[in-house]
C-alpha cells in the first residue's frame, strides 16, 4: 500500500517556494511544457504585490506522501465574481498539478472543495490561476505544442481525474493560429479593400501616453465584455500593475487602436510570445537569464505572438460597421506582426459559444488548435 496523503496549507515562504517549483519536477520531461519565470510566479502569488487579493480570498495547498510533494493546488474567493444563481458566492480552483495518481486528484480537489463549502460556497469550478484575467482553463486538446504567454499546459490526464472526482465542462475555450505568411481568405480581402467604415481611423499606441492609453483599452474591453461569460472587471490597481508587468512587452505597432469620429471605440493587442524567450531558462534569470531574455526580445526577437485582448464598444459594435471593424483592425495587427519576425499569432482564448468571435478568427485564417476547458461542480453539504 501506497504510504498515506497529507494536505499542507502553505503558510510560510519556504512553503510557497515549494509549490511555485513543483510543477519543474512534474512537468519538467514534458517537451512542451515551458517553465514559468519562478520571480514573476512569487510575485504572482503574493498577496502583497497582486492586487487580485485586495477583492479575492486564497488559499494554497501542497499534497505530500512520505515526505515528498507530489501535487498542489490553489482555491479562491473572488468578491467580484459573477455570483450563482442561488446567490452564493462562487468556488473556485486553480493552479492545479500532480502527480498521475487519482488519489492525489481526489486528496487536492477534496482540499479546495471543503474550503469552498465552509465558505459558503455551493459550487466550485475552475482552474483560475488565479482569476479569469489571468490564467483560466485546463488543457484537454492540443498538446503537441507550447503554450503562448499567459496560457496554461497540462498534462494529458488531467481532465480524466477532475471528470472522475464528478466534474463536468463548464465552458470550452479555443486558441486559434494564424499563419501570417498566408494572405487573407480572399472574401475577406474583398472586405478589407473597400476601406474602413466612414469616420474611422485606425491609430497605433501612443507610448508617451501609456498610462491613459491602458485606461483607454480597458475602458473598451470592460464595456464590449461587460456580458460575458464569467466577466470580472479589472479594478484601477490590477489595471496599474498589468500595466506595469507588460511593459517591457509593449510594442507601438503591437497595440491599434479604431477611433470613430476622434472617439475610441476599439482596440487589439498583441504581445511577443514571451514563452518562446524563456523556453529554456528553466524558470531562473539569474546568472544569465536576464541577458538572455533581453536578446532574444529586443534583438534576435520571436517568431510568435498572442492576441489576448481585443474589443468594440457596445453601443458601435452593434452596427454593422462596427461589426466589420474588427477585420480591419486583425488585418493591421497580422501585418505589422509579420514585418516584426512574427510567423504565427494566436488569438486565445475565444469562447466557443462565442460565434461571431470564431467567425472573426476564422475569416482572418486562424484554425482552432487547442481546446481549454473550465469544469464545475455542485458542492452537496
């Protein structure tokens, strides 16, 4: 008999040090699994330095069988989360790896589920890691390929464990791939030559007035999303820190802007695919890593790039030339990307109830290839 399982909530430094390595040790052989920068993860996970824990209630938990850890997970109360519809607030997972054990599954999801219910929470779900603008889904197709920044990898078996212990898919996100060597489909191109919208300009970002510009992106996006599923609005701390962690990713010709009669009414970003730097850094930037990174972004560059952000104003986005705009504005950020040495770009993630998202994606030549998916469960006193 296998020795017995112990739970370990993470008080301590050391502690969090443990659970920000342990997925090196699990997913470590894994070739297309890609260490996470361990000096963003222990800033990620701090609660003095991630606003999220300003509006969210975390916990982390460590499995541990005769000494050795062997999987880990985080739960989370998010005040600002969409509530159930019984009016209670929502549980959630994430942060999620482990060992190929459903015992393992069983002891870490029974972990975050008690600390749900004692919460009074009467549904889980997830994995957030930690909200739904940060890391969200679990892995369950597509696993022949790296993850972009900011986009989870899990291992095969994942989702048969978490379907085991009763969970069951909540929403199915998809990443879509873009070649932008290729030319538009040709029925968008006819689209694209006849010209934008009457009163529209498209704008590049405004370096110098980066902190508005980010005001004015979020702005959009929380308006276009406001009615999404899961929607959580971004507060003005998490919008100064976001600003702050991708600024070194932030390239003028990366991020456009639609201006309808000198009003902002839309936008894209797209980001260096920062994977792609860190691949083989195993999660360390020191002593070398730093010069590494800073080479191969500001001069050998990537040759990949995510759209993790795109968005129209409501009120323009229901009018058939707002619904046209966002063609005009993928097409700007697919071009300029590819002078930059940018061959592929991915646009992640899009609901896949989402259909004028997917037909967007797909008019502009992406492909689906990969599938994220959130699972739930009730939680039975």
């Amino acid at each position: 008999m296998k020795p017995a399982l112990e739970i370990l909530p993470v008080r301590t430094d050391a502690e969090m040090e443990r659970f920000i390595r342990l997925p090196e040790r699990l997913q470590g052989r894994d070739p297309n699994w890609v260490p996470p920068l361990r000096m963003e993860r222990r800033q990620a996970l701090s609660a003095k330095k991630n606003p999220f824990f300003q509006h969210a209630e975390v916990a982390f938990f460590l499995a541990i069988r005769d000494g050795r850890d062997v999987g880990r997970i985080s739960t989370q109360q998010d005040r600002l989360a969409p509530r159930e519809a019984d009016g209670s607030q929502p549980g959630h997972f994430g942060l999620l790896a482990a060992e190929d054990d459903p015992a393992v599954y069983a002891a870490l999801l029974g972990a975050a589920e008690a600390w749900c219910q004692a919460r009074g929470s009467t549904r889980v779900s997830g994995p957030y890691s930690l909200s739904i603008n940060e890391e969200t889904g679990l892995l369950v197709g597509g696993f022949d390929t790296p993850p972009m920044l900011m986009m989870p990898h899990d291992p095969p078996e994942a989702g048969a464990h978490l379907e085991a212990l009763g969970y069951g898919a909540e929403q199915d996100l998809l990443a879509y791939r873009v070649d932008t060597v290729q030319p538009l489909p040709a029925s968008t191109q006819n689209i694209v030559r006849r010209g934008l919208p009457e009163g529209v300009v498209l704008r590049p970002l405004r370096r110098k007035e980066l902190r508005a510009e980010i005001g004015r992106l979020v702005e959009i996006f929380n308006d276009a999303w406001s009615n999404n599923w899961g929607f959580v609005e971004m507060t003005p701390e998490e919008i100064d820190a976001m600003a702050e962690a991708l600024k070194p990713l932030l390239h003028e010709r990366l991020i456009w802007f639609a201006e309808k009669d000198g009003r902002p009414v839309a936008f894209a970003v797209c980001l260096p695919n920062l994977n792609e730097a860190i691949r083989d850094l195993g999660g360390a930037l020191l002593p070398f890593g730093w010069a590494k990174l800073l080479w191969r972004l500001k001069v050998k560059g990537v040759a990949s790039g995510r759209v993790p952000l795109m968005g129209v104003r409501r009120d323009y986005g229901n009018t058939l030339p707002g619904r046209m705009l966002p063609l005009f504005i993928v097409d700007t950020l697919r071009r300029e990307a590819l002078a930059l040495g940018f061959h592929t770009i991915e646009m992640s993630w899009v609901l896949s109830t989402n259909i004028p998202m997917r037909r967007l994606a797909e008019a502009v030549g992406g492909t689906a290839c990969k599938t994220y998916r959130v699972y739930g469960k009730a939680l039975t006193a």
